[in-house]
C-alpha cells in the first residue's frame, strides 16, 4: 500500500514507497520458505517478543474502508467501533495482503472489543491467537507488585508460546537483540517528532505520522535504515528561513488513525490548520518511554514489562491524571492553540474522557478543543469540514 499514491512525490517517502511496494510479496516469499506472519492491532502487542521468536510483526491499524465496515458488521453489530469492525471486514474480503498474509495474531487484553476481535479472529478464519493479558493498573509509584509479577508471567508465556509457534524459541538473547532494534527504532521517531516544536521545521507532522505507519509493515531492520536515511537528510537540510507559519497550531488526540483513514487530516488542511502534535495510539503517544537497559543483560522480560507497564497510560488503565498531565506538557511544549479530540463511533473507552482532557486544557492553557466523532463513512465531510473551518476562526494562530 502506498501512502501518496496519486498525490505529489515527497522526498522523504519515495524511497518508503518503494519498500512499502515491495514488501507485501518480500512477506509471500517469507513464508513460502517457512517464516509465519503475527499481526497485532494494538501497541501492547509486545513486538519484541514477536521478533525474538522469529516472527514476522505487523500491526494492522488500516481503517477508512467503508467496505469493510459492512463486511464486518455481517459478524458485529454496526454499534461495534468501526476499526474492529473494519478488522474483521478486511480478512472477510480478502482485499488486504497484510490481513491474507496473516498465520496469527496476538490480542492484548484491553478493551472489550480486542477480545471480541480475537475470538472472532479464532472462530471464523481459523487463525491461531496469542493471547496477553495487561493490569489495568498503570501504577507509576509501583506500590502494586502483584500486578507487575502478573505482567511478567503474562509476557513469559506469550514469548514461550510464540517460540512454539515460530520452532524457534525465543531466547534471552534473541529477546534483548529485538529491544534494542525496537529502542533504536523509537529514537528515531521521537526525533522525528520533536522536530515540529521548531518554528520553521524540515517536515510536516502528516509526513511523520506516515513514516510511523510505514513501520508497521515493513521488516524492522529495514525499517530503521530508512528512519536513519530520513533523519540524516533532515540534518543535511538548511533550516527554512522565512516569517513564522500563521496557521492555527493544533494537536490531535484520538484512539487512532488508521492507514488509509486520512479524511480528517484532508479536512483540516483545507480549512488551513497545522497539526504539529498528537495523542494518538498509531503516533507518537507511546513513543515516550523505551525498554530500560537497567536489567536487560539479565532479566529481558522484566524490562519489557517496565516499558509497556509504566508507560503512558492507555485509557483502558485508571491513572488518568498521568495521561492527562503527558497531553497537557505536550500542548504547551508544541505551543498548541486548539486541540482536535478524533473519536470513532462506538469507541467508549476513548469517548469517555472527551469532556476530562477539554476541561484540563482550558483550565491549564486556555486551549479550546472540537470533538469530531465518526465513522469511515465520507457522508459528513463538509459538516466536519464547517466545524473545523468555525474552530479555527475561534483559535486563531
């Protein structure tokens, strides 16, 4: 799949384009010669014990599909979020070589429609699932010890069960080779995203967000020779010199957003908004903390469970004023003038903490916030894009 497909060549993701062609039969080939593919939906797939079993990680966040959603919703009520929705509708169809390509997939139990979505998964096309179950304790103080020893025991035996799946067990030492490949990844990209704080930066926070989602899909080790080759080019690159850019700064938070579910970041650039941060699952939300190397020599599983564990908290766990304090240090960090909170139908969980972030921002930095609640329907389009054009006139930049 390629991300700017019909649209102008960028320099930064030509050469990710090519990959990105070429790797879906790079994935056929790979199994033809024994290698199985496990996909994850959810940043708590724990991709470093997928790789030290010698896996093939892909996280399957794809989404704007309305074909999918009606394919999926012969197996979920149309009330399910329309992500797991499109989950199930793209293995239903058959139109996508990541989810035909698939030979298992690992569900982290968070909310309830990830377990819907793997037994589903299990039941219907006949794919084996890992399952991994997660506190809902983020317990940043760790004054609760019984829920880090259960993390440990979980993430233990999903890596054992991977190693049996994959023939080949998932050492300590294939373990610590895949957390450093995956820490390096994350420099990078956190790099990446830092970069929009300047007042003049080298790339645009869409084109970051599409790198992101590039990693997704392709091998990781080539993965990170291509975030090598884009942040060297940025560095190689001039600072653009010019008046600053008068656009509306915004941030945007959200579940996520999907590879292909581009509509409200087209809306926002042609109301003439600037997204230069996010909080958002497929962006740089869980990019803050890495694997600890405190440990890693010895106890490679028990760091992972440090990153994942206390980590920014998903909104599944209950420390919500941690996750509340991260999205208001990053407005003002970025120098925020309105927030854009992207909720799908349906997704509780997300929803629910709408009103708890737009009260923190107003009171903390007197940043207003629009809600923008769909589906992957376009039916709504210019209603959306008359909200977005109302809220930049109130923000102003």
């Amino acid at each position: 799949m390629l991300f700017m497909n019909n649209k102008p060549k960028d320099y930064l993701l030509d050469s990710l384009n090519v990959k990105l062609a070429e790797r879906p039969q790079k994935i056929t080939e790979a199994r033809r010669n024994g290698k199985r593919v496990v996909g994850y939906f959810c940043p708590y797939g724990t991709e470093e014990l997928i790789l030290a079993a010698d896996l093939i990680p892909i996280r399957l966040v794809f989404g704007g599909d309305t074909a999918t959603i009606s394919a999926g919703e012969e197996f979920l009520k149309s009330q399910i979020c329309p992500y797991v929705c499109s989950a199930i509708g793209y293995k239903q169809l058959s139109i996508n070589d990541y989810y035909n390509n698939l030979d298992g997939v690992c569900i982290p139990q968070t909310y309830d429609s990830m377990k819907i979505l793997g037994d589903y998964y299990q039941k219907y096309f006949n794919l084996p699932v890992f399952h991994l179950g997660i506190p809902r304790t983020h317990n940043v103080l760790r004054n609760k010890p019984h829920a880090f020893e259960y993390f440990i025991n979980e993430l233990k035996l999903l890596r054992t069960r991977l190693g049996e799946f994959s023939g080949k067990k998932a050492t300590d030492i294939r373990t610590r080779q895949a957390i450093t490949l995956c820490n390096r990844i994350r420099d990078k990209l956190l790099l990446l995203h830092k970069l929009t704080q300047e007042r003049h930066p080298p790339i645009k926070w869409r084109q970051i967000l599409q790198i992101t989602q590039a990693g997704f899909l392709l091998d990781r080790s080539d993965y990170l020779k291509e975030l090598e080759k884009i942040v060297n080019t940025l560095k190689a690159k001039a600072s653009p010199e010019g008046t600053d850019d008068k656009r509306s700064r915004l941030m945007i938070i959200g579940s996520l957003i999907g590879i292909g579910d581009e509509r409200i970041l087209d809306v926002i650039d042609q109301a003439g908004g600037n997204v230069v941060a996010d909080s958002v699952c497929t962006g740089s939300m869980f990019l803050r903390k890495k694997v600890p190397t405190f440990g890693i020599l010895s106890k490679p599983v028990d760091t992972i469970a440090e990153r994942y564990l206390y980590n920014v908290p998903c909104p599944f766990m209950i420390d919500k004023s941690r996750r509340l304090n991260r999205i208001v240090k990053t407005a003002k960090d970025y120098r925020v003038h309105g927030m854009i909170y992207y909720s799908l139908r349906s997704n509780e969980t997300w929803r629910s903490e709408f009103k708890a972030i737009k009260d923190v921002l107003y009171k903390n930095l007197s940043i207003p916030t629009l809600l923008i609640e769909t589906d992957y329907s376009t039916n709504n389009k210019e209603e959306i894009l008359e909200k977005v054009k109302s809220f930049l006139k109130l923000v102003g930049g």
